[in-house]
C-alpha cells in the first residue's frame, strides 16, 4: 500500500525498554525519521537515520532500519514517564515527507 | 520569535464563517507546510509551498487555500467552514521541501459548529 505503517497502541512498564515498529513504503526514501508529539504541542523531530544505514544510536533512543522489509523501529531504553507521547514515523517520498498515523505510548507504573 | 507560531490557539466559528489561521516563521526556511491531525487518521497534507510565491496543494485540499507572498508567513483560510473541518491544524517548515527536518508550530485546535 502507500501508507506508513504503524500499530497504535503500545503500553509499557516504566524502566523497561519501548520498541515502536513501522513499514515503510517507498524503497527509495532517503531519509526515516521518528517525531514525537506531547499533549498539546507540536511534533518535534527525535531522531532520524539515512537510508545506508543500519542502525543509529543517541542515548537511551536506538534506531534499527531494515532496508529488505522496509521496517523501521524506535528502543526507547529505561522508559520514563517523560517518554509518554505520539511517536510518529516518516520517510522522505521524492519532494514530500510522508507521516504514519502515530503511535501511543503509555507508561504503566 | 524563535520557531514557527501560530496563531490562534484555538477557535470556535459558526459554519459558513471565513477563517485565516496564521502562521510565521523566523528560520528563513524556503518551504512551509499545513497538516490536519484528526484522531486515527494521523497527520494529513492540506497545501505546501515550496518557496515564496508558490503553493501546491496536498492530500486534503479541498475547502482550503493558502497563500505565500513572502518567505515567513504562510496563512491557510477556510473560505466557507463546514463541521468536518474540525480539528487540530499544524504549520510546518523546512530548510527545502522533501527530505530536510520539518520544523512545526505548536496547533491550532478549531471547532466548527
């Protein structure tokens, strides 16, 4: 399809690890990326990975990126409750960035 | 200002009422961008514009229009509102259209009753 993939919902206990999954489309994207959004604000870009690469590491956040099954996915390490947002993937589609539909996190105490 | 604003926060209009929601930003980005964000339908494409002076029309443009006269502001009017216009509407910008890091601004959350 031409759709971003993502599941919704994710529930996660604080101090575990959060893996947030997408599918891709577009097997020329140059450019992934992973927003997140706060209740209330903006998205704010998080992190991003070029398509040569294989996985990107800042911190808690690692990015791993499948090029073969188009998959993309988010660790977040030590969950915290800071974390709670809408995590939004995207890939760069010729002159245009295209957005899934987000991701819930919830952070279980 | 530091960033992308907007303006207003949110509003409440009578359908059949014009409105401009508002947008600037200080970045000298060249492309600008309008999303609506509706519960499980994520973020949609509403207009873009490339660089000052021209716009293009994205995934959900009907019932909306834009203009670009100069490079910080991008306004998007609802010529006529209709109820399915309700939602939280997003401005956004880039360095160039495509690929760059999309900057946006902080909502406007509308009601059309």
């Amino acid at each position: 399809g031409e759709d971003v993939e993502q599941s919704l919902f994710l529930s996660v206990r604080e101090g575990d690890s959060s893996v947030i999954n997408c599918t891709y489309t577009d097997s020329s994207s140059t450019y992934l990326y992973w927003y997140k959004q706060e209740p209330g604000a903006g998205l704010q870009l998080l992190t991003y990975i070029f398509s040569n690469m294989d996985m990107k590491q800042d911190q808690r956040l690692t990015v791993l990126l499948n090029k073969k099954d188009k998959h993309l996915s988010l660790r977040i390490a030590d969950t915290q409750t800071g974390d709670s947002a809408i995590y939004f993937c995207a890939e760069s589609r010729g002159d245009k960035i295209i957005f899934g539909k987000g991701t819930r996190l919830h952070i279980l105490p | 200002i530091a960033g992308i604003t907007q303006a207003p926060t949110s509003q409440i209009l009578a359908a059949g009422r014009r409105m401009t929601l508002r947008c600037t930003q200080d970045m000298r980005h060249n492309a600008m961008y309008w999303y609506r964000q509706d519960l499980g339908l994520g973020l949609r494409l509403i207009h873009y514009s490339n660089t000052a002076g021209t716009t293009g029309k994205g995934e959900v443009p009907d019932g909306y229009s834009v203009s670009r006269a100069n490079t910080d502001d991008f306004p998007l009017t609802l010529a006529s509102a209709v109820p399915s216009q309700t939602s939280v509407y997003f401005c956004a910008s880039s360095e160039r259209q495509g690929v760059d890091t999309q900057y946006f601004g902080p909502g406007t959350r509308l009601t059309v009753l």
